[in-house]
C-alpha cells in the first residue's frame, strides 16, 4: 500500500507516473529509496545524465548500493554531469555533504564523463533503463540528486515505461557522451510516442535542446496561445521574452492564471532586468502577471555556497489539458543549455499536476511577499545559473 500523499500511482494499464516532491513533506532517504528501487530493476544497461550529484553520507549509500548491486549483476552504467556549473569548495570547508559534482561523481567509481558547454549547462535530470528493448523506462523532470533537493524543494518527477521515449533519450545522452560538448544535434532531436494514464491516452512529445532550444520557446509561448480555459503554473523562473508576451496575451484575453514562483530567484532576475534597458519591460510585465493571476511566492533562501537551498524548483505549467514539464526552466538561458522538454497531452495528467500545484500554492500562500515594479538592490549571487537573463 502507498502511504505518501505526494505519489500518484500509475493504475496498471498506465505508462506514465508521478511523484511530486513538497519541502519537509518526504524526507532525503525517502526518494534516495525511490531512485534505488527504480534503478534496480535494470536489466542491461543505466544511463544517468545529472546536472547536481552530492549526496550526504546516508543518501550516498542508498544510491550506491543500488548502482553496485546492479554492476555487479552486469549491467553497463554510465553517468555524465555538468563539468563546470559548480562553485568550488570553500577553503577550509570539508562537510562530506557539499562535494562539487565532479568530485562526487568522480569518487563513485562508475563510468561517467563531465560534459563542458561554453555558457551552458548541462541541465539534465534523468535516468533511462534498459534503452532498445520492452522493457525501458525514463526518470526525468526537476529534481537534481541533491539531499537538499530531495527534502528542502519543490519538485517533479515523471516516469515513462515507454521504449519509443527510452530511445530519444538514448539518442539525446549519446550525443553528449561522444564528445562530452554541448552542441547542436546529428540528428532531429526531437520525437513522440502514445502512452496510458489513467486508463486513457497520453500523447507525449519530447524535445531536446539545445537542438531544439530556439523550437521550445517558441512552441511553449504558441501552446500558452492556444491556452483557453485555464493556466496553472509552477516556475522557478519566467523570462523569456516570448513567453512573457504569451502570458500577457493571456491576460489580456481573460483566461484565468493560478501558481507558484520562486520569488527570490524572480528578484535577482529583476536586478539583472533593471541592468539591461532592452529588458526594463519584462519588471512590468511579470509584476503585472503575478498581479492579475494572484501568483504565489515562495520567498527561498537567497543563495549562497553553504546557504539552505530550499528553492520552489519545478518547471511546470498546465494548460488546459496540457502539461509542460522536464528539465527547461521558461528562460532564455535555457535554449542554449542541454535540457529535455516535454508537452504531455492528457486531461487526467493535467489534473494530477494542477492537484499538486494547488497543494503547493496553499503551503505558501499566507506568508507570500510580493513582486513589485520597484527596483532592487540586491544583486542574484552568482552560484543559481537557472535564474540568469
């Protein structure tokens, strides 16, 4: 029996499921438990592509055992992460939980690669089982394999049993693993496949960027268009200038808008906004977004190397019966990272997601403070890339 309020549990004819990730709602070891149980029913092959890997002591364990236990059984491993998105370690401090990436990674003793990008990231979070045969399966969505993510941030996470999809992201992870760059794609890189939620079809389209950065953008801002009955988002971040327009649009056609930000991450944003006279606009504009849909912010911890990172971490919108989710904040930075993007068409998904959306706007709600046209001193703290414009 399944007791965590925050699982939806695909039914048995389903393809597709979730598990939704509230600060203080499930505890590290509780999803180091989940990653451990899914990545041990790999028959042939493990392929991980991460952006953040540290784990403390405990969770590193959990995960380990699993990954061992696996290799031992003779099944091919391999990892790559972002080479070169994490601070450093600060001179004279040696907590076992704040490792870089690379030296966690490094130190776990399976095949992996960094993976370099020139003002990008390597952005993944997902897992793929088993690639080329029945049986594969995809881990992806918002959440880094971080103790802080798994129990101080909101995040998603959407699990596929589809070989079709298993195979994009194949295509995607071998194409960072031959030359560990991010750069343009050989080939489209981008696909589609028909799963089951809930008993009824769930058209899935997968996109990667930076391939099909410039595409994502544009096809996010077309579907927020197209949008007529109600939107519902759940963002880190909101700035790219297509998106904004889109959003605007919307509420100058009255659709109703409900979520969540992150509104100290909107904030350094902001700074940077109030930096660049091309983009003094956008200030308006989101205040004036967050205003008509009575947003929700999450006022996160601002960031430091040893700071609590507790940031409300989704990247999710819900449109009509829509749901946009993966790795792609709603950035321009994000066009030019290594990032997966998924529109998933099914009403009862929608409504799973916005349930979730729901349960996290009313955490924070009471306590919200409130994104205003005016200016801000306070710079973002270089060490959050996903909230750079």
């Amino acid at each position: 029996m399944n007791n965590n309020p925050n699982t939806t549990a695909a039914p048995t004819n389903s393809s597709i499921e979730t598990y939704f990730l509230i600060a203080g709602s499930q505890t590290a070891d509780d999803v180091a438990n989940r990653i451990a149980a899914f990545v041990s029913q790999a028959k042939e092959t493990i392929e991980i592509a991460i952006y953040s890997f540290s784990l403390c002591p405990e969770q590193r364990s959990i995960i380990v055992n699993a990954l061992q236990e696996r290799a031992n059984a003779g099944v091919k491993i391999r990892i790559a992460y972002d080479a070169g998105s994490q601070q450093p370690i600060i001179a004279g401090y040696s907590d076992p939980c704040d490792l870089t990436t690379p030296q966690f990674v490094s130190a776990l003793g399976f095949t992996s690669r960094a993976i370099e990008g020139y003002r990008a990231l390597m952005h993944h979070k997902y897992i793929v089982l088993d690639s080329g045969t029945p049986q594969a399966q995809v881990w992806t969505g918002s959440t880094n394999f971080t103790d802080e993510s798994w129990s101080d941030e909101e995040n998603n996470i959407i699990i596929f049993q589809s070989p079709e999809l298993a195979r994009f992201y194949t295509l995607d992870f071998e194409e960072l693993w031959v030359d560990a760059n991010i750069s343009a794609p050989v080939h489209m890189d981008s696909g589609e496949a028909t799963l089951m939620y809930d008993g009824k079809p769930a058209y899935v389209l997968v996109n990667f960027s930076p391939g099909e950065g410039d595409w994502i953008d544009e096809s996010i801002a077309n579907a927020i268009s197209r949008a007529k009955e109600r939107i519902t988002i759940a963002a880190v971040v909101i700035t790219s200038t297509r998106i904004i327009h889109a959003l605007q649009d919307a509420v100058q056609r009255g659709v109703p808008i409900e979520g969540i930000y992150d509104w100290t991450q909107m904030e350094g944003v902001k700074y940077q906004w109030q930096l660049v006279p091309a983009n003094t606009w956008k200030i308006e504009a989101f205040a004036g977004i967050v205003k008509y849909g009575n947003l929700v912010g999450k006022k996160s911890t601002p960031y430091t190397p040893t700071s609590k990172h507790d940031y409300m971490h989704n990247k999710v919108m819900v449109l009509d019966n829509a749901v946009l989710t993966g790795s792609y904040n709603f950035s321009r930075h994000a066009q030019q990272n290594a990032e997966n993007a998924l529109i998933i068409e099914s009403a009862a998904l929608a409504s799973t997601y916005r349930d979730y959306i729901h349960s996290i706007t009313a955490k924070y709600a009471p306590r919200t403070p409130t994104f205003t046209t005016q200016p801000t001193t306070t710079p973002l703290t270089p060490g959050t890339p996903e909230a750079t414009e």
